[in-house]
C-alpha cells in the first residue's frame, strides 16, 4: 500500500513537472493570433443631405469704447483709478490705458463687465491716468457676470498693487 501511494505520488510529480515544461514561457514578446478577416463589398451611393440645422448663436453684436474718468497723480503718487463700465447686456472684450505705467504693481485688467487699473507716478512730474473699456454686445448668458464679485477682486487687487508701491517707495 506504501509502495502504491509512493508511486501515485512520484507519478503526480512527474506530471505537473512535465506541465510546466510544456507551457509556453512568458517572454514578453506577443504571440499574434489570427485575424478574422472581413470582406467589404462595394460601397453603396451617397444618402440623402440632411436638415438644415437651428442657427448658432451670433458674434459679437455693437462694439463700443467707455473711457474711465482720468486722475492725476502726483510726482510719487499711486493708486486705482475709476473704472470704465461698459453698457447694460455689454461685456468687456478689449482694455487700454493712458498713463504712467509702473513695473512694481501697475496693472490694468478686465473684470467682466468693466476695466480697472492701477497706476505709479515715478516721474518728477504730475502725469494723468485712465482705463478704457472696449465693449461689446453679447449673448444675455455671457452678459450676466457677477459685478459684485468683480468688483470685490477689483478692490482686492487695488489694496495689493498699493501695498507692493508704499513697499517699493
């Protein structure tokens, strides 16, 4: 009986050995495997030209230019100028500025539905400054931005350019 379970025991050995001898060694490369190969027939005519869809939704409609009010800034003076609001159901889609420029904290930005802007005088002179809006008429989606919002960044960016000028005087 030893002998019986001795032999089933060398015999199961032996076979699960020659298994794995026989099975295919993952070596990384891809084994291909055969394609299933489809034939086309001619292709058939063209079908008919579909409806004409809704129209989109249109570009820009009126474009206008607001001038913000103009400011004088004394020889070392700084500060935020008024803003150019654009008209009711008007975005801003362009900005400009006249005045001195500075380096340190100057900027002038679009908010939405107006232009704000920041201003350093380092010259020796009183120099004048403003922002302009260039505005123009667009869908009521794009229109309805949040002016309170904007106009809290605005003021928020304000108060950091004059804390980067007082630093930088």
């Amino acid at each position: 009986m030893k002998v019986k379970l001795t032999l089933l025991a060398v015999l199961a050995a032996l076979i699960a050995f020659g298994a794995a001898q026989l099975a295919p060694a993952d070596t990384g490369t891809r084994v291909p495997t055969a394609k299933k190969r489809v034939q086309r027939g001619p292709r058939g005519p063209r079908g008919r030209r579909g409806p004409r869809g809704p129209q989109g939704p249109s570009g820009f409609g009126k474009v206008v230019t607001v001038e913000g009010a103009t400011v004088t800034f004394p020889p070392g003076g700084f500060g935020g100028v008024p803003s150019a609001q654009c008209p009711s159901g008007m975005v801003v889609v362009g900005t400009g500025f006249n005045g001195p420029f500075d380096a340190v904290g100057g900027f002038v930005k679009a908010y939405g539905t107006f232009v704000g802007g920041f201003f350093e005088n380092e010259s020796s002179i009183p120099l004048d400054a403003n922002v302009q809006a260039i505005c123009a008429e667009t869908s009521s989606a794009t229109a309805s931005a949040s002016s309170a919002g904007q106009s809290a960044q605005y003021e928020h960016e304000v108060k950091r350019a004059e804390q980067l000028a007082a630093a930088s005087s």
